[in-house]
DNA sequence: CTCCTTTGCTACAATAATCGTAGCGACATG
DNA sequence: CATGTCGCTACGATTATTGTAGCAAAGGAG
C-alpha cells in the first residue's frame, strides 16, 4: 500500500556496545521518489521529532536522555530511530566524550533554520 | 497514551458546500504543552506533508487535486487533514476563485524556508 | 434543462508510524 | 560488589497515514 517505505529504519544491533557506530544499510530517507535534494531533506524534516531534535540541540550537546526530556519527554524508540536517521544523513553525531550534537553541517542546516523562531513571534499574534 | 492530541482534525461536515468555511474549533495544533510559539511551529511542520505542501504553494495555487498530485500523489485523506490545520493556523487559504494558496503569513514562512533549497544541494555533496 | 466535468471534501478498511513502559549490557564511581 | 548513567532495544497499545471509492455542489456545453 505504500509507495516506499523506510524498509525499518534500524533492524537488530548485535548487543549494546555502549556507542554503536552507525551501520551504513538503508538510505534512511524514503524521499520523495524523485530524488530531489529538497524534497528529501522536507521529507527527513517532516517527521516527528526530527525539527524539535534539531532545535534543542541548536546550542548545546545533549545525552540521548537529556535529548528525549527535552522533548517533551518524547518515546525512546522514536527519538533514538530519529537520532539514526539523522546520524546516517550527517547532520547529528555522537560525541566522543559521550552525548549528541549538530555536526557542522547540522549546525548550517539550524543556521537556516533560525529564522523561524522570530516567524513564530509574528505569527502568535495572528 | 498521548499526552495531548488533535482531538480528530475534523470530524464530520454537514453536507459539501462547495467550499467549506473553516469552523474554528480545536485548536489544530497540538504543541508541546509548553505553548512557546516556536514549539508549536515545529509540531505543525513536523507532521507528514505539511512542509511539502507549502512547498508546492511557494509560486503557485493549487487545486485541492492538483495539491495531491503535487505532493506524489498523497493520500487525500492526509492532505485534506493537512490542508485544514494550514487553514486554521493562517497560513493557507481557499481562494473565492478556487484553489489553495499561501496567505500572507504563510508567505512570510516560505519565506524562511526557501533557503533550505541550497542547503538541500550543499547537504547532497556531503 | 440534461449530460458531463471539475472542485472541495469524506468514508472506510488496511498498514505503518508512534507511544509508554520496561529493561538490557557496558562502563564508571565509591 | 552496589549504585548510577550511558546508549540503546523489546514489545504491546494506540494513532497516524495510506489507498481506493465516491458524494454533493457548481460550471460549461449542447
């Protein structure tokens, strides 16, 4: 019924290496049939979660913990199937150190995301 | 389960006016109970096809049909759905003379987001 | 006034995505 | 060893999304 799908956006891990380096399977992003660069990145960005991650880590590092409560306490299994997506497509990393962040070119995707945040303003008052 | 939810975008229409006036209850947009405009935002255009949806809108109107085509086809259950939210949130409207376009303030949103374009070309080259 | 097409919109069953709760193994600290 | 945190997973329950059909209201052509 569907026209492609995320096959399953991360099958089995072995077992629970404390950082699991992110395999390299599955484009992650369904996108769009087309392929257009655009359309795959409004694709990725239009799940759930996925805009929210992003802004909560716009400047600062965050555990996978600390991410999930800031999201409102959002379901683990989401926000860790999230965090893959946005792992594969290099905009977010696991920190050596532990804890996650923007890459740099997640940080230049935030940059251009900005703006909305003085949208939102306007916009709440009609 | 959930913690707060789009009771049901819209639960039944008398009949099918032509066009249907929005009717202003619930209030579309679930919202990280925070209520912070942001926040919001980022759950309105975290929903499946919203993003694309102005996308499509950013040059043009667009028949509810042609919309769907636009949008690969999607289901016009969801886009309906999508396209009411849009509405009740400002930032789409039913054109007098048919077909949905971008009102002011969705406007000024697209706005925002053109940039995307070349990030979405950049973010394809690694 | 019919026939025909388009428009905005809905119903319905099936499928996929998301949610909540619980918990694992690895590692660090005391 | 006991405790706590880390990244991450399992799994049943609930929603959201998908596809396919189709309705009523205009509008145009004949």
């Amino acid at each position: 019924m569907m026209k492609t799908t995320t096959k399953a956006a991360a099958k089995k891990l072995a077992a629970n290496p404390r950082q699991g380096k992110r395999r390299t399977k599955e484009p992650a992003v369904r996108g769009s049939r087309t392929g257009r660069p655009v359309m795959v990145l409004l694709d990725l960005l239009g799940r759930r979660w996925t805009l929210r991650i992003l802004w909560e880590l716009r400047e600062r590092s965050l555990t996978s913990r600390a991410l999930r409560e800031a999201c409102d306490d959002a379901s683990p299994t989401i926000v860790q199937a999230r965090v893959v997506e946005l792992r594969d497509t290099g905009l977010l990393e696991l920190n050596p150190a532990g804890g996650y962040g923007l890459t740099a070119t997640g940080q230049e995707l935030l940059a251009t995301l900005l703006p909305l945040h003085q949208f939102a303003e306007r916009w709440r008052r009609q």
